[in-house]
C-alpha cells in the first residue's frame, strides 16, 4: 500500500504517486488501492536515490530507466544464446562420444 511504501521509503506518498503519474511504476490496483511489488519498491528506491543522492531530474531518471530495461533485455538474451550454445555444444559433444564408442 502506498502509505506502507512511502514510509519505508523515507518519502510522503504524494511523491510515490507523482511518479506513478511520471509512468516510472505502476503498481496494480485492487479497488482504490495501490498495490506495489517487490519489483515496484526496488524501482522506486533506485529513482529516489538517483533523484537525492545524485541530483538526477526526472528526465535523466526516465533515461537511466529506459537503459536499465534495455540492458536488462540484452542480458537475457545473451542468457538464451549461451543455453542454446550449450545445448548445441552438448549435443555436438554427446553425438561425438557415441562416434568414438562406434568405432571401437
């Protein structure tokens, strides 16, 4: 709940819905609450620390946000092209040892 997230936060919960408004989060809604997840609260101290520690602006906070999410997705990727290397590697490897036992 917002009032829970902002006080953990260290920050009053008009500040967390500016920045629900400025689509930096969007926590999921039952009735009239707003619900944050995990993913949500870790977002939102990343954006306060950017914003307090280092004087980032919102415009540079939507900037190092759009980064995150781009590298976030190249990592995965990568992690999909390494599994596969892997199961081709594998396959290649095990096709490999049955050869050298056919051969005996």
């Amino acid at each position: 709940m917002i009032s829970v997230v902002a006080e953990m936060l260290g920050v009053h919960p008009q500040t967390l819905r500016m920045y629900e408004r400025e689509g930096f989060v969007t926590p999921k809604r039952m009735k009239r609450l707003r619900l944050y997840s995990e993913e949500d609260v870790e977002k939102l101290h990343l954006i306060i620390s950017l914003t307090r520690e280092l004087g980032v602006n919102k415009a540079g906070v939507e900037i190092i946000l759009r980064m995150r999410h781009r590298l976030e997705s190249m990592h995965k990727e990568m992690e999909d092209m390494m599994n596969a290397l892997d199961e081709h590697m594998r396959h290649d490897f095990e096709r490999r040892i049955k050869r050298l036992f056919s051969e005996e």
